[in-house]
C-alpha cells in the first residue's frame, strides 16, 4: 500500500514572505550581524568550506557508492516527487513542533547522503519514507535542545512503521554516512557570507534582510531534487547574489559588488571565471530565480 503520512498542518513546507523582515523559526545569531571582524567570518566559512569539500559533499558519496559498487554507473535516485512530499512533510512536522526548519534542512541532507549509499535497498516508496523519517528524527536528536521521542513519529506515520523499525533505520543511516552528521547548511553558509559584509557597507537592518530573504528561497530550494549534486555554499552564493541585486545593493563597480565578490567569491569560494564551480553558481541562479518566480505566481 502507498505509505501516505498524516499531515499536521495545511501550510506550504516554506514560509510564503517575510513578517517585518523576519522569521519566527529558531533563535537568531544576531552575535555575527552585529559584529565586524573579517577574520573571525571567514575563518567561520574556510571552515565550513573544508567540512563541505572533505566530509558531505553529495559527490563524495556519488563516488564511494561508484567504487562499491563497480560496473555499475547508474545512481539509485529516489523519485523527485517522492523526495519532494518528505521534504514538504518534514518540513510541516518542525512547524508544528515549533523547531527551527534548519533541522528539516539538515535531515534532507542525511536523508539525500543515505539514499545514494545504501544504493538499491531503500528505493522502495515505503523505505524512502521510512529513511526520511528517521533522518528527521536523528538530525533533531542532534541538532536541537528538545528531541522529540521516537514514538511521537512512529505515530505520525499512522503507525506504518514500528519505533524499532525506525531506530534501525537510523543505525544504518548513521554507519552508512561514516557518522558524519554535522552536515553545513546552505542557510548556515548564506548567514555566514551576510555575516562577513562589513558594517560601513551594508548595516545590520540590511544585512538580516538579505539573510532572511536569502533564507526562504533556499528553504524552498531544498525540497527540489535539481539541487542535490550541487556543493550547499554555492547554492547560499547564489541566493545571496540574487537577493542583494533584487535590493539594488549590487552594482557595477560599487565596493560592496567588489567586496563580495573578491572577498567572498574568489578568496574564500575558489569562485574563478571559468571554472566549474563558477559555472555552477550561474546555474544555480538562474535555476533560483525560476524557482522563487513560480512561488510568487
């Protein structure tokens, strides 16, 4: 039978816009919006940058599923719309627990690592949920103050799955992402880079409204599979490229457009004319801004 989750509220899995210029969602880090100190910022970014490059980069796992499974070059990717309904629905049960949504972020990101390293075993509908539901569960067990029992989901799943199925299911998750599970976010690497803006530039007032604005296009990119391949701190440079030109903070020859792109782009990112990664950003913008235009229809 199609597994098909109770859902908690009728909300979309993305808030639709901004309330006085801010989100509800989890405590604010007003420490690195208020603070200029170029070093501390970007020491902050080298090192997520490292995390992301030599520990969750969705490629590393594309690999080491690759050389596990030799001869086969086909990835067991799970059905986008699939992904999609357990991204929306995990989504929904951090609204209705009143959690910050980075946690629904995190868990897209061990569920999207899991799926392509277990290979076939959980390409069935049932398993994918069940997957979901147990990246859920881990990255609020981690990532937050109030983990929420283990029972409470089995109970959201119309008890389709057992606490002990999905507890197992979490032991494979943690033993199939070598227990790396302190994943950085695109929205932790778009705070970051908003963070790094110096004061004489943008002010604080501006520069939560680039993070908050940045934040709901990569809360709704999240639940899109077109993102997945692609590094998190290029999808947040993006979004963050795209928003402060939609505010007109961006122009030619300007010292902030210098400031963010020397500093940020080319010193921090790597982020050369020409490269891949380069290439990608242009991408993913393009890719944003489609996505942010058929929200706002």
């Amino acid at each position: 039978a199609c597994f098909i989750p109770i859902m908690l509220v009728s909300s979309p899995p993305f808030p639709c816009k901004l309330s006085d210029g801010r989100n509800e969602q989890g405590p604010r880090l007003r420490y690195f919006l208020d603070t200029d100190n170029i070093i501390e910022h970007s020491d902050r970014i080298l090192a997520l940058k490292d995390q992301e490059d030599t520990k969750y980069h969705y490629e590393i796992y594309v690999r080491g599923f690759k050389s596990h499974w030799k001869g086969t070059n086909e990835l067991p990717l799970v059905d986008p719309q699939l992904r999609g309904r357990i991204c929306a629905w995990n989504f929904r049960v951090v609204d209705h627990c009143s959690f910050p949504r980075e946690l629904a972020e995190r868990s897209l990101s061990f569920f999207d690592r899991c799926m392509v390293s277990c290979g076939t075993r959980c390409l069935t509908e049932e398993m994918a949920w069940l997957t979901g539901m147990a990246a859920l569960h881990l990255a609020i067990k981690i990532h937050h103050t109030a983990p929420i029992g283990v029972d409470f989901l089995a109970a959201l799943s119309r008890n389709q799955f057992t606490v002990q199925q999905i507890l197992a299911m979490e032991n494979l998750m943690m033993r199939s992402l070598l227990w790396y599970l302190h994943s950085p976010t695109a929205t932790e690497f778009a705070y970051s880079f908003v963070s790094l803006l110096p004061s004489n530039m943008a002010s604080s007032p501006i520069k939560e409204e680039i993070f908050e604005r940045s934040k709901i296009i990569l809360q709704s990119s999240i639940c899109e599979a077109f993102f997945v391949p692609f590094r998190t701190s290029s999808t947040a440079f993006a979004a963050v490229i795209n928003v402060m030109e939609d505010m007109t903070l961006l122009q030619e020859g300007n010292n902030l457009t210098y400031f963010f792109e020397e500093q940020i782009g080319c010193q921090l990112l790597h982020l050369v004319n020409g490269c891949e990664e380069y290439n990608n950003v242009k991408l993913l913008r393009e890719k944003l801004r489609e996505l942010a235009w058929v929200a706002s229809e």
